[in-house]
C-alpha cells in the first residue's frame, strides 16, 4: 500500500504530529488530490481542543481540515469531470459523522474529495486563493438556499419583476460572510450587512449595499434604516452576538427566517486551555442557555431559526449544483473572487499547529492558509 505525510491528530486535544498514512485510491464517485494548499476554519481548532464533547463520533488518529486546493492524482471509476493532472479545490468532510477522518481530511499530501463537491480550479487563481473556498462557501449556500433555513433561489434561477429583496449579513467580514454576500447577490438579492470600519470598504466591495459596524450601539437601528422598508427574504447570523441582534433586525424590519452559522459564546479559551475538564462546564452551559433564550425568542416573533452545517450540502442537490455549476460559472464571470484573501503562514506540513494556533488567535478578513 503506497504512504504519504500527514499532519495527524493522534488522540484528543493533541497537537498535530507528522506521520505516515496510507494512500487511499478513490472510489466511484471521487478524486485522489495532492494537496497544495490547505485553509484553517475555526472548526479545526475546535474539533483538536473540545473534540471530545462537539465530535464525539470521531475516532483518532484523524486528519483535520476541510479545505483544499490542488492537483487530481487519481479519479473513480465513475467520475468525468476532471482528469489526472488538473488543478480543483473542493471541501473535505472527513471530520463528519459516518465519514473516513484519514481519507479525507485537508491536513495532508494526498486526501479525497468527492467529485461533487470539487470544482476546477482557473488559471487565474493561485492553489492559495482557491484554498479560501469551500467550507465558507458551502455553509454561506446552506445558510441561503438550503429550504430548511433561508430558502432562497440560487444563482441562475430567473429573478421575479418584483423590487430585489433584501438579506441581512451580520458579519460581512467573516469567511461565511463575504460569500454569502456574494452568492445573494448573484442570485438577485440586495444585500446589507456589518462589519468594522476598517473592513467596510472591504465588505462594500464584495456587493452590500449598505455596511453597518457592528460595534456601534445603534447598528440594529442602522440596519433596520438601510433595510428601508423593503421586504426581508432573511437574515444570516455570524459570530457571537448576531443571533439576537438580527432578531431585533427581523423583529422591526419585517423578515421571518433566519441562519445561524456561530456558537453564540467562542470556544477559544476553552480549545487553547490546559485541561478541558472542568472548565467546560461553565461554557456549555452558557452556550446551552443562549441557544435556548434565542430559539424561545424566535419562536415568539414568529421567526424560523436554525443553525447551519456546512458539509450538510454533501447529501443533497444544492451541493452538486453549487459545486458543478454555479462555482464554475460565477469565477468564469467575475461575481466569484477569493474572499477573505489568503494569509499564508508557512510551507509544508509541520507548519500546520502554528496555523491552527494562528487561526486561534483571530484574524480580521482574512484566511489563514498553509502551502504544502
């Protein structure tokens, strides 16, 4: 069995170690990538540090990591899009339940992407940029299309005559969120969001409308200002204290659902500390009593709420869509482009840690790569 270097989570809240794993050969329905460039989510820090509560199913040694961009090594018997030696990027769902977490994580030379969920990488984007792609493209397309929370038509689909409706990002400068700007308005959607002052023009330029900073004591009343009195097709909830701030959005300008795609406390301090146990106690419970408040609040304005997973797009039709059709066309076009804009941090992959710990540490409309 052929072997290759991977960046390995050996037991829980571990650090990751380098060491040898098996190649895997694709099956049907998938492409072997060698991995180039691989992006740090949040997800990863958390999944390495409180992984024994927030992923319970996931069994180590396990290799981390949901973004990739690269070169197809190998394809599945069944798969015609991409040939031996074209350049793709794509998300990677190993860390999910039922999946392989050393087969298909990002952390690693050689790792799996279904075919579904892979799209040609242009010659205009280095393996850096495309790198910043798929886990905040893929949760911004389920915050937005996804019918169980925003519902909304996807791009391509025939806008109606009607006066464009208006989706709320809070949090325009987050990964989720600048895609998810982008993606609402190529699909027709008028967007307005927050963000700091010094992201602002940064968020603007992606396509809102209207950027409100989020740390103003008036941003719900400049959002709902911005809104204008248009109808609200919904609103997408980023970091921690944006679900009841777009409730009050909703609550005053009209609209009726909303995505959740944060915890509504970080887990930083709980993922970075020394021992997990007992200092969880607190922080879940804390997050336990804001989920609860938010949902009973929602559901006394008449607003539907619901948290968002990314990968969920892997097991139905918006996926292939998104990944086959609207991703390919949308960089052919213009109304796609890397965003946040890639931090590289190091080469190869002992330098993978410190890009977690980096990530950890926060960054500001930015995404914190590695090059392997």
């Amino acid at each position: 069995m052929p072997m290759h270097a991977a960046a390995t989570l050996a037991a829980p809240r571990a650090p990751l170690t380098v060491t040898e794993v098996e190649t895997p050969a694709p099956a049907t329905d998938e492409v072997l990538v060698r991995v180039r460039a691989a992006a740090i989510n949040p997800v990863d820090w958390v999944i390495q540090g409180t992984g024994r509560i927030t992923y319970r199913w996931l069994r180590t040694p396990a290799v981390l990591g949901s973004d990739i961009a690269g070169e197809v090594i190998a394809v599945g018997a069944d798969v015609t899009r991409f040939r031996v030696g074209q350049r793709v990027f794509g998300l990677a769902t190993g860390t999910d339940r039922g999946r392989d977490p050393l087969r298909e994580g990002a952390f690693q030379h050689s790792s799996i992407l279904l075919e579904r969920l892979t799209a040609p990488t242009p010659e205009s984007l280095t393996d850096a940029e495309a790198a910043v792609f798929p886990l905040g493209l893929s949760t911004a397309a389920c915050a937005l299309f996804q019918p169980q929370h925003l519902g909304l038509r996807m791009p391509g689909t025939p806008a109606s005559a009607a006066a464009p409706e208006v989706v709320v990002v809070w949090g325009g400068s987050t990964s989720v969120g600048m895609n998810a700007i982008q993606l609402a308005r190529a699909a027709g959607y008028t967007v307005v969001s927050t963000a700091s002052a010094k992201n602002a023009e940064a968020v603007s330029a992606l396509g809102a409308e209207a950027v409100v900073d989020h740390g103003s004591p008036s941003a719900v009343a400049d959002m709902v200002a911005a809104v204008g009195g248009r109808p609200v097709a919904g609103a997408v909830a980023l970091g921690a204290g944006s679900t009841d701030a777009c409730l009050d959005v909703l609550s005053r300008a009209g609209g009726t659902r909303l995505a959740m795609a944060s915890t509504p406390v970080s887990l930083d301090s709980l993922a970075g500390g020394r021992h997990l146990f007992p200092a969880m106690l607190p922080v879940f419970t804390r997050i336990g009593l804001a989920t609860v408040r938010s949902s009973l609040r929602a559901r006394r304005l008449g607003i539907h709420a619901g948290f968002v997973w990314g990968s969920s797009l892997r097991d139905d039709e918006m996926g292939p869509r998104l990944w086959r059709e609207t991703v390919p066309r949308m960089l052919a076009d213009g109304s796609l482009r890397p965003a946040p804009s890639p931090l590289v941090v190091g080469d190869g992959l002992e330098a993978v840690q410190g890009a977690l710990d980096r990530q950890r540490a926060g960054v500001s409309a930015q995404k914190v790569v590695v090059r392997l």
